[in-house]
C-alpha cells in the first residue's frame, strides 16, 4: 500500500477508535501513526493542588477536578489499544500531607472506583494496584481488592493505580520479596536484573514507554525508578486538571519523534567497517 494510502487508512482508524472528535483532535491524530505507539504510558498527575490555588478555590476541588482529566485518559489509551496505562495517585510521602487532604483523597478514591468499575470492567480493562496496600485505611483495601477480583479476569488494557507507592520501597520490597524465598528455599545466590523485574509490583507488565508529567516540574518523584530506565520523558506545563484529549495526542506525537536507541548508536553514527580498530568514538 503507498504510503499516502496507508497514511490516510491510519487516519481513518484513530477517529473511529476515538469516536467523535473536535477539530483539534483530528488535526492532532492527522499526525499520529498507529503502529508506533507506545505500549505502557506512566503519568505522574501533578498541579490540582495549584490549579485550584489560581482559582481561588480549595485544594481538594483541584483533586476533584483532576478525576475527568484521568478518566479522559484511561478512555483513550484504551481505545487506542495500549497495553497498559499507569496513574501515580498517592505515594507514601504524601502521608505527611494534612489529615484532612488525605482523607478527602481515600474518599475520593472509593467515589471513584463505586462509580467507574462498572465501566472499567464493562471496557474488558484490567485494574491493579502498586505499593503498600496493606498500610491504606480498611475501608480502601475492600474497595481496590474488589476492583483488582471483578477484572481480573478482563483481557484488555491494564490500569495500574500507583497507591501509597515509592519506587525504593518497591525496590526495597522486590529484594526482600527474593531474599525470603531463597531462605526458604535453601539457596542463597546473587540477585539477577531478571529476577528482581519479576518481584517488582509491576511484575508481568511491559516497562514503560513513555513517562508524561504535568504541571512543569522536572523530576521523576520516586515513580518507577526501576521501570523508566529507557523511558522518553515529557514534561509538560499543563496542569493536571486541564490535561485534555489533545494534550496526551501532543505528548503521543511527541514520543514518535524521538529516536529509542537504548545505549547503541545512531545508524548514521555507525563506524565505517574500513574504520581502523580502535578508532576513537566521538
């Protein structure tokens, strides 16, 4: 098929997947090829606090607002047919937030999932949870464990919920996790990259490929230290409670033009092979 053929079938598709779009948002998909998407999109949901600060209103009503901009999220990465979908909702250190944000949070959290499982199930996504589970109020474990057993069976995208999450601790978990099974095993050797990868709470996901974070802060804040070893990074200014349709299209099309290497070089960095052995490298 020629390329302006396929092009325009690409097009075509990314509509229908998305349904009814503005004019923005077809410009935008014009743009994206469906093949090169990423597998695993991470966001670290930053700035409903400041969002609401400008608004003159509390910062819960920024929480509350940033709950649209996830579902908007949730729904396209699923329609595009991602293989996962990852949300940094509460790390541990927000623990040391006011009693009564973090309260207002874990309420927010059970609003959420009472009135979106039915969705999430009836959409064939797959819900986990990362982090420290067993340290969230009772209340909140019933309401996440219930949302991990009705889908667990879905086949669909994974939506990972980063809940009381930190990437040492998970790391800290993952080395604990290997050590106590060696004891019981009898047989202590060393720890192996593949081996801590399969007790990470990310465990049987593919890393990610793209970590997007809002609100113009540069910084990775204990998210999946382990997993974005390769990650392309966005950073945006947009303020989680404004990140659109089309902001996670921009940050798509901007993963599209990066060039993934993993350490190697570029192919027109590649040396001659009538390069003399041990020719510097630039």
């Amino acid at each position: 098929m020629p390329n302006s053929k396929r092009h325009r079938t690409l097009q075509v598709a990314a509509s229908e997947l998305l349904g009814t779009v503005s004019a923005e948002e077809a410009r935008l998909l014009a743009a994206l090829d469906l093949q090169r998407l990423p597998r695993h999109i991470a966001i670290i949901m930053d700035g409903n606090g400041r969002w609401a600060q400008r608004r003159h209103l509390p910062r819960v009503a920024g929480h509350r607002a940033g709950v649209q901009s996830a579902r908007t999220a949730i729904e396209t990465c699923a329609r595009l047919k991602l293989e996962a979908l990852t949300l940094y909702a509460f790390s541990v250190e927000n623990w040391r937030r006011p009693k009564s944000e973090i309260d207002f949070l874990m309420q927010l959290l059970r609003e959420y999932l009472r009135r979106e499982l039915p969705l999430i199930h009836k959409n064939n996504i797959r819900f986990r949870v990362l982090g420290r589970i067993d340290e969230l109020p009772a209340s909140v474990q019933r309401e996440v464990r219930e949302a991990v057993e009705v889908t667990s069976r879905n086949t669909g995208m994974i939506l990972a919920l980063a809940l009381n999450y930190g990437g040492r601790a998970e790391i800290v978990d993952a080395v604990n996790s290997i050590l106590a099974e060696q004891r019981a095993a009898h047989a202590p050797e060393q720890v192996q990259e593949s081996q801590l990868a399969r007790h990470l709470y990310t465990a049987g996901m593919p890393e990610p490929d793209l970590l997007i974070r809002t609100s113009g802060e540069m910084r990775v804040s204990n998210f999946l230290l382990w997993q974005i070893a390769y990650a392309e990074i966005y950073f945006t200014e947009t303020l989680w409670p404004d990140f659109s349709r089309p902001c996670l299209i921009e940050a798509l099309l901007e993963f599209q033009k990066r060039e993934r290497r993993y350490g190697a070089l570029r192919e027109s960095e590649q040396p001659s092979p009538a390069a003399p052995v041990g020719a510097s490298a630039r």
